[in-house]
C-alpha cells in the first residue's frame, strides 16, 4: 500500500509538505525559545550589574549608621543643633537604602524595612545605644549587612560565569 502511495504525486507531496510543516515549525519554535533565553541572560546581565552596584552603595551606607547612631549617643545634651544634623543624617540615609532595597532581594527589603522602623523609634525616642554587642540597632544592621555581602557575591559569582561562559557554582 506504501508504495502504491508513493506513487501517486498528490499523496506523496502532501508527506513531503507536512514533513516540511513539522520540520520548519519546530525549528522556529527553536529559535523564538532561543531568541527569548537570550534576552531574559541579557536583561540579566544588565540589571545584576546594576544591583552588585546598588548593593555596594548599601553596604557602605550600612556600615556608616553605627558610626553615626555612637556620634549622637556622645553628644552633650546641649548640642541640639549637632544632633539635628546628624539625626538627619541618618533619616536621609534610611531612605537612600530603603530606595536601593526596594530593587534589591525581597529577603533584603524585609530586613531594610524592620531596620528603618527600628532607626525611626530610636532618633524619635532619643535612644543611640549602639555601642553594645546586645544592642538591637547594632543586630539588625549587622544583619542588614550580611544579607547585602551574601547576596552581592551570589550576583557577582553568577554575572562573571556568564560573562565566562561557565555554569555558576
């Protein structure tokens, strides 16, 4: 029956052109998965390199909060002018992490959001207690620290191995 088939023109153009078919549609399917890969390793590569950066900023406004918070734990009472000043400066620094941790790992923003409402009380309160190791300011800044140095390495380690062309750790 086969070959009685393959005789007739009709039939067998239509194989060819449905094999054809087949062919040809799963190739495209290929290349539009293909085409779409890339971009999302593209958009990847771009907005890693932007967060590594943002998480870099975030680190070093981290570290300068416990110098800031002792800075207005050693002021004398009546020096209203100089902890205006530096109570600002905190409050403008929260905001600046609160803006980089809002592009940043949900785990991150969490944490920032729990460390701004703490730093808030505290300035609000009067109360700079970060020069003990039990101090909660000092805990969940540390903490807030650790979560941006873990998850910039996790980026930067991933970004180079695709700039590599290497499978990521």
């Amino acid at each position: 029956m086969i070959t009685i088939a393959l005789w007739n023109e009709t039939v067998a153009a239509g194989v060819i052109g449905a094999t054809g078919g087949v062919v040809g549609g799963a190739l495209t399917l290929f290349g539009v998965k293909w085409t779409i890969d890339k971009q999302k390793w593209d958009r990847f590569l771009d907005t890693s390199q932007i967060q590594i950066v943002n998480l870099s900023e975030m680190s070093t406004l981290l570290s300068d909060f416990i110098n800031e918070f002792s800075e207005l734990g050693n002021l004398a009472p009546d020096q209203h002018e100089k902890r205006r000043i530096v109570e600002n400066s905190i409050r403008d620094r929260a905001r600046k992490i609160y803006l980089l941790a809002m592009n940043s790992h949900s785990e991150i923003f969490k944490e920032v959001i729990k460390l701004e409402k703490e730093i808030i009380t505290e300035v609000r309160n009067g109360y700079y207690n970060c020069e003990s190791e039990d101090s909660g300011i000092k805990k969940r800044i540390k903490n807030c620290s650790e979560l941006v140095d873990k998850r910039k390495e996790e980026l930067t380690v991933l970004y180079n191995s695709i700039l590599n062309n290497t499978k990521a750790p």
